[in-house]
C-alpha cells in the first residue's frame, strides 16, 4: 500500500458536503483528484455559481493532507475560471455562463481507454498563470494597514476614472518599465480589459471597423463585433500585421499586440511599428488600440519599448493589465488615452461609475509603490524562465519532427509539425497519452483550417512535470529515442 502525506497506509476517505474521495493508492496525484472532482461538481451543475467552497486550511486539515496539496488544486481551478477568489471572504464558485469561453470540454475531460479512464497528467494551458507564488502575506498586510487605518474614504465611492493616487503610480510605472511618458489624467481604470473595450465601444459610438490579425485574442474579436458590428481580418507575416493590407481594408482601428503577439509571440520591428503609425495619423479619426498584455516577461534582451512611446501624433489608445502579472482576480486594468479621446472620455465615460472598488485600488498602488510588484515581477519572471528553458532543452530532439517558435517571452510556444501530422492528430494523440495541448486553429478568427501547429503553455506547469508530460508527447508523436539517451 502507498503511503499517505501524513504517512498512514492508502485508503479512501471521503470530505464534507463536497464529497471529495481521495484515493492515495491510485496514480493520480491527490492535488489533481481534488481538482477534477470540484471541476466535475461545478459542470454537472451540483455546485452553483457563488456557492463557498471549504478554505484551504480546513479542507487540508480534514483531509489530513497538506494545505499545499489543496492551495495546487484551488489555483488551478481558479486559473482555469471555475472559482474566484475573494480576499477574506474565501473561494466561490463562478457561473457557468462564465465558463463558456473555455477550453472545449474534449481537451480536458477524461479520455476513456479500454476499460479504464485516463485523466491528462498535464495540461500545457496556454491561458493559465502561475498562482502558487502570490504574495499572500504581503497583500493581506497592505489590505491589513488599509483597513485598520484612520482613512476610511475608501469605503466612499471613488473617482470614476480611478483613484488619482493608483493613476499616478501607473503612470511612474509605465515611464520606467515602458518608456512612455504619460500624465496621470490620461490613465483610466477599469475592472478588466473587457470592461475597457466596452468603454471605449461606448465613448467611439458604433459602426466603426476594427481592423485585427488572425489568428488573435478571439474574446477581444467576438466583443468588438458585437457592439460595433464589422471586423476587418487583416494578415500577418513574422513582422506581424500587414501595413498595406490594412490600408486597404478600410478600418477605423487596428487592434495590435506588438511586443508579444497572442498566440503567435511575434515582435513587432520597428519598420512594422512606423508603418502603423502612418496610417493612423493619416486621418483624425484612426487610432490604434496597443493591448500590452504580458510585456514584463521577456527573458532575453531588453525589454520591447510600448509602441505608444513611439507615438508623436497621439494616435495610440494603451491598454495594460494586472490580471497576467499578479492574479486574475486582481481585476484591474487601464487606458492610457491619446488627448482627443480624454476629452471625450470626460464627455461621455465619466458617466459610468468606477467598476473597481477602492480598497482594492489603494492596495494595489501601495504594492508597486512599496516595490512588492518589482520583486513579485522578478521572481515570477525566473519561475517562468526556469520552465520556458526547461521544456525547450526537454524538446530539443524533437526538431527533427517541429518548429519551435514564440519562444524568450510570454508563457507559452508554438509547436509547428514538419512531418506531415495535422494539429487535430497532434491534440487528439497528446490527450491520449494524457497531455493537453492546443491547436492553433481555435484562435483563428474565420477560416478553421487546420495549421499543423499547436500550443504549449508553461505557467501553470510545474517543473518536475515537465519531463514526464514531454516523454508522454514523445510517444505521442512517435518520436523514437536516441542511442545516447537513457529513460
């Protein structure tokens, strides 16, 4: 019989209202069978949006388990979006109307085999991040001085364009990390990027064309055309989005992810870049909206400058978030508008009141300007490079077979099979040896084809997974093992 982590003989032991049973003599980890269990719960409907799910420190203790175990399967659940969680109140179950836009239930739910089911052993997400290192102590400290301050304005309702004192930190922030010099009465903030593109789809008015590269961030795409009605798909090349292609396309804004394109990873040059702002500042009305989604990870070179610093007509409207670097549920993200539409925004947006509470704004600005982000950024960007450089030597005599691109920034790669096999091959052969990876074709905003290319994303892969998740893709792909290699 296997041992238990408290060191008792295997056996099966059922919890709470959640029924969870965790079997340590099978080989699943216990994380994972929590994890799948809450999952399958919160699918089959049983556990209902906004119910409360045990804390992590009860349900390790019930489960005589350490609360590691637990913390691993509650972050993955939350990086995948079926629970959230609420600072001090614990976690909650999100609605399902939430979990639409997830991955297709066939990556992750179990492959059946012969007479037995097989769950993944890894899943290379490319849409999760890295938990397992949140600064706990340290935002429950600043949330801790905030609360039991003498200050209790927060608890008032705030400037809708955001706290002065957030702006003014984002704003010192960006001109060190990004080199973008830009006044705080220029930022507004928001809960979400979402929120923000629907802000800007109200103050712009509809009607307007955006001009987007395929593939690209599908969730920005489908927002877009539903409340402005018309998508010009444009194409790109390694350099990224067509110049001449978008002059022609007739669009009014070109939505573009030119330090670290998504999905692709491609890097916008500088040539590319110029050409854009030449068309926007061809006529008063076009801008472009630059969303800078995980610029703090690179992990060569410098740093890629914001396009907005480039910027000398006025013509880029900026969009950053926290939701990459810090957590999801840290739901705040910001504009940095040109002057014409700060104008408009004080016209038409500051009718819309702040979507993101103060106290969660004070924190925030506290932990960059205390320099708790600094050191969270750095460390997470040696989490992140640790596993990118990882899994790229565990893939290196996979080259015969593959491309390997998007690498030295972000949190996921590309995968480009050179012999032949499709990307449905390709996904449906990884989930059968048990890892999930995925197509390109899913990011695609029109034409469906299929790329020959998939997706491995790494932030919420563990390290010591890495080799095993890769000798099981090895397999897959029937890839046979060099003389000079041991198992």
């Amino acid at each position: 019989m296997k041992q238990n982590e408290k060191g008792g003989a295997g056996h099966k032991r059922s919890l709470y209202d959640l029924s969870i049973t965790l079997d340590t003599d099978a080989g699943t980890p216990l994380y994972e069978q929590i994890y799948l269990h809450i999952r399958n719960e919160i699918r089959q409907g049983k556990l209902s949006k906004g119910s409360r799910l045990p804390s992590t420190r009860y349900l390790a203790g019930y489960l005589q388990i350490s609360r590691t175990t637990v913390d691993l399967a509650y972050s993955q659940l939350v990086s995948e979006g079926y629970i959230e969680s609420s600072p001090y109140r614990g976690y909650y179950v999100c609605g399902q109307e939430e979990l639409y836009h997830l991955e297709p239930a066939e990556r992750i739910t179990p492959v059946r085999t012969s007479a037995s089911e097989k769950t993944l052993f890894c899943d290379f997400s490319p849409a999760g991040v890295d938990l397992t290192h949140f600064p706990h102590a340290t935002w429950r400290k600043l949330s801790r001085e905030i609360l039991t301050g003498e200050d209790q304005t927060f608890l008032q309702l705030g400037d809708p364009q955001g706290e002065p004192e957030l702006r003014e930190t984002i704003a010192g922030y960006l001109y060190q990390a990004r080199g973008m010099n830009v006044s705080p009465d220029r930022i507004v903030i928001g809960a979400g990027n979402d929120f923000l593109l629907l802000l800007l789809v109200t103050m712009l008015g509809t009607g307007l064309t955006y001009a987007m590269e395929s593939p690209t961030y599908l969730k920005a795409c489908e927002l877009l055309r539903s409340f402005s009605g018309r998508i010009a798909e444009i194409p790109n090349d390694s350099a990224g989005m067509l110049a001449d292609a978008l002059k022609e396309s007739g669009a009014d804004i070109a939505y573009v992810m030119p330090s670290h394109q998504f999905p692709l990873g491609t890097v916008m040059p500088v040539g590319r870049r110029m050409r854009l702002l030449e068309w926007a500042a061809e006529k008063a009305d076009r801008y472009i909206i630059e969303d800078d989604y995980d610029s703090e990870f690179r992990y060569r070179g410098k740093p890629i400058p914001a396009l907005q610093g480039m910027d000398i007509c006025d013509k880029v409207i900026y969009l950053g978030t926290f939701s990459k670097s810090i957590a999801p549920a840290i739901r705040i993200s910001y504009l940095v508008l040109p002057e014409q539409l700060t104008e408009l925004y004080r016209q038409r947006g500051r009718r819309i009141s702040s979507t993101v509470s103060r106290m969660d704004q004070m924190v925030l600005c506290e932990f960059i300007r205390g320099g708790y982000f600094e050191r969270h950024l750095n460390r997470m960007r040696s989490v992140y490079k640790n596993r990118h450089d990882l899994l790229l030597e565990e893939l290196r005599d996979f080259r015969e077979i593959l491309r390997i691109s998007g690498e030295n920034a972000g949190s996921h790669i590309l995968l480009t099979f050179q012999n032949g096999m499709t990307e449905e091959e390709a996904v449906r052969r990884a989930a059968e040896a048990g890892v999930g990876v995925y197509g390109l074709s899913r990011y695609l905003i029109s034409r469906k084809e299929d790329t020959g290319t998939v997706l491995l994303g790494y932030a919420t892969v563990q390290e010591n997974q890495i080799h095993d998740a890769v000798q099981l893709l090895r397999g897959a792909w029937g890839l046979k093992f060099h003389e000079n290699e041991t198992n």
